[in-house]
C-alpha cells in the first residue's frame, strides 16, 4: 500500500528553490539513429528484460522507492503512480524480479532533511531492500547517503542536486546538470550555427548551477555567452530581457524554473523576439493555456529522456502499457513518470540477468556498474563511472525537440553530446 504524508510547512523560497534544481534535463531491434528516431528505441519490454512471459509468483522481491511528495514542496506524485503501473505490468505479464513479484517499500519526502534521514534508514534497515530507486528527490539527498553508507545500490534517472554526482554506489542513469546541459552548446553550433547567445535565470541556488553548466558548454562550442540573472521576487521579466539585447542574440536560452517560464515567454513576445528560444524541459510542464496566446511557445526543448508528446514507436509503447495498468495521461506525460518506468526497466533487467540465487546488493551493483543501455526512453548508451568528477553520472547526452504549435512536436536532433 503506498502511504502519504504531511509535514510542517517550509517557505515559499525552500519551494522555489527545490523546483529550480530540475532545470535540467521496443522489440529490441534498436533503429538506427536519426532526427526522428534518436538513438535505438525499445518497445518490446520483454525482449529487453530478456523476461519470461507470465504472472510472478512466490514470495514478493522488495524494491526501495522515495520520492518528494506529501508536503509543501511540489508533489511529483506522478512518478509514483508510474513506477506502481510499471510494477503491475511486468508482474503480471514478465513474471516479475527474476520470477518473483515486486513490491515497493515506498518512503516520501515532504520538504526535510530530517525525512531523508528517516527514509534512509528504511531503506538501510530492511533487509528485503537490495536496491533503492529514487524520483524526484530534491532535499534529503545527503542525509540518505550518510545513512545508506553505499552499502546498496541507488538508482536515480536524471539527479537535480550537485550532491549526487560523486557518491558511491550510485547512478544517475540519464545524466546531471554539469553533463547533460553540455549540448546545449553543441545544438547551437552545430544546428544554430551561432556566434552568440544569451541566457536568463533567477538568482536561486537550483538555477545558478544550471546556468554555469550551460555557459561552459556555449564557451566550449566557442560561442559569446552573455548571461542574465534576475531577482527571484521579479514577476515582470521585461527589464531582463531588453537587458539581454535578445534580437542581437543567435540563440535565446531560459533557463529557468517553474515560477518564471509564463513572465519569460510574454517578456520575449513584449519585444518582438524572433531569434530562436532552446529552453530547458521544465517549462513544458505548465499548462498551455497559461502562455501568451493560450499555447506553448514555439520553442526548442533539450530532453535527456524521450518527450512523451511526440508520438514515436518508443513512447507508443509506454503509454499503451502504462495506460493498460492504471496510469492516466496527464501524469503520463509528466517527464519525472516515464523517468520513473525507464529506471524500474532498467533495474528488473539487471536482477533478470542473475541467478536466482545470487541476487543481492552487490551482484546487482556489479550490474549497474557494466550497464551499457538503452535505457528505455533514454540515452540509448551509457557508461556509469565514466566521468572522473561525478562517478555516479552515467550519461552526458541531450536531444532536442522542436514545438510547432497545436500540441505538434518533431524531433530536431538526435542524440548529442557536449563539444568537449
């Protein structure tokens, strides 16, 4: 059964702050990769578990799960409802974790560090737990950490804290910030052909990171970067973005978090923009209606997991199959859910490959360590440990989608990596 919790309130900023932090980012005949199908896409499930097909008996096989959800920070609820649906579906059709059928022992955070702690030391304490999967987690990252101690292994899709990166047995699937804002720079070289660009963020921890992470890749790529960073209590983003000179720019970057992403776009409207906008994914996340013109704007989006409004063989399957076991659209196309789906793939294809009898923490650590990918919906290749100042970032690679209005979205790229 999966618990919800209330706990004290936090300040508006803690709110802010925790949402600024996610500016980031089947039958296994892989395709070969191109603008319309970035990378090998999976949408045979049971073919890349390498699964029988059937029901799950015996006793359940216990799988951690935390995520923020139930207090005053944003709910990402829709993770949860994901990973529950993708639960269902291979226990009642691929025969469960290597025979056996799932079971969540789920913890949430509300909005304290303290929770972390107390989810750690579920995780830590239950012995059925050989492996912990993480949502959305944006407080009480360190404190899990100091209680797991690595001794189990913790899977993570794409992390939105700088505390992640370096830990020990941890990984980061579909990347952090520092590595997949990279192509930010190759997108507007190569694709832009730019000169110059500039970038909009509010003065906020989560978002500070993001733009330096974004800067570096610009830099790289060899293109001037001018960087705006307004206050966070500004609600009229005019004076920023004549600021930013945006007609003169090559490339138009916000890169920005919820609060702020509706002002941006009417700002840019206000002075006429027409230089090309390679906005973050968060954006996306609020409804149309409330832009100017009542749809999203006309925008390229960087992803380092597969855009859920783009209807491709890869996100057939996924809304077919979570849609089959109880997952409604909207939360469907929440990034943080099929993110969620993608990491419970990966880690019951893990515990699928192991003997029965030798599955535990550090077989399935052994495992993670040598996954090479796809990962469903995701970087079709990964390589966990191969970044020497983030051991735990298995990924460096974004692709961008471009919106055309209407709801209609195409890819713009494949898969690209940062210039350097």
């Amino acid at each position: 059964m999966i618990a919800f919790r209330r706990v004290s309130s936090l300040r508006l900023v803690t709110v802010v702050v925790a949402v600024a932090a996610f500016t980031i980012p089947v039958a296994v005949g892989l395709a070969s990769p191109s603008a319309t199908n970035p990378g090998g896409v999976v949408t045979n499930y049971q073919a890349y578990l390498g699964a029988k097909k059937g029901r799950a008996k015996g006793k359940p096989y216990v799988i951690g799960w935390v995520n923020t959800q139930g207090g005053p920070l944003p709910s990402f609820i829709a993770a949860t409802r994901a990973i529950v649906a993708g639960a269902r579906y291979i226990n009642n059709e691929l025969n469960g974790a290597n025979g056996r059928p799932i079971q969540l022992h789920t913890c949430y955070i509300g909005g304290t560090e303290e929770e972390g702690k107390k989810c750690g030391l579920e995780m830590a304490n239950d012995k059925r737990v050989q492996v912990v999967i993480w949502g959305a987690v944006v407080v009480g990252n360190q404190s899990m950490f100091a209680t797991i101690k690595a001794k189990k292994p913790i899977v993570i899709g794409v992390s939105a804290s700088p505390v992640d990166g370096n830990q020990r047995n941890t990984y980061a699937l579909s990347g952090d910030q520092p590595h997949v804002l990279g192509p930010w720079g190759t997108y507007g070289k190569n694709v832009l052909h730019a000169k110059t660009a500039v970038i909009f963020n509010e003065n906020l921890p989560g978002a500070i990171p993001a733009a330096a992470a974004l800067t570096k890749g610009l830099q790289d790529a060899g293109i001037k970067v001018t960087h705006i960073q307004f206050d966070s209590t500004a609600t009229d983003l005019l004076g920023p973005v004549t600021a930013g000179n945006v007609n003169s720019q090559d490339m138009i970057i916000p890169s920005v978090g919820f609060p702020y992403c509706v002002n941006l776009a009417k700002a840019l409207q206000q002075v006429g923009a027409t230089k090309p906008v390679v906005a973050l994914p968060l954006c996306t996340f609020i409804p149309a209606a409330a832009y100017p013109g009542g749809d999203f704007p006309k925008w390229v989006v960087g992803m380092a997991q597969n855009n859920t409004l783009i209807n491709t063989p890869d996100v057939k399957a996924y809304l077919t199959t979570s849609a089959k076991y109880g997952l409604g659209k909207v939360d469907q196309q929440n990034v943080f859910s099929s993110i969620a789906w993608a990491e419970l793939m990966a880690v019951i294809k893990i515990i699928d490959a192991l003997p029965k009898n030798k599955i535990n923490a550090a077989t399935i650590s052994a495992g993670l360590k040598t996954f090479k990918g796809p990962v469903v919906m995701g970087p079709p290749g990964i390589d966990c440990g191969q970044f020497k100042d983030a051991r735990a970032i298995c990924n460096n690679q974004t692709r961008f989608d471009e919106y055309h209005g209407g709801g209609v979205w195409t890819h713009k790229t494949g898969w690209l990596k940062p210039p350097k």
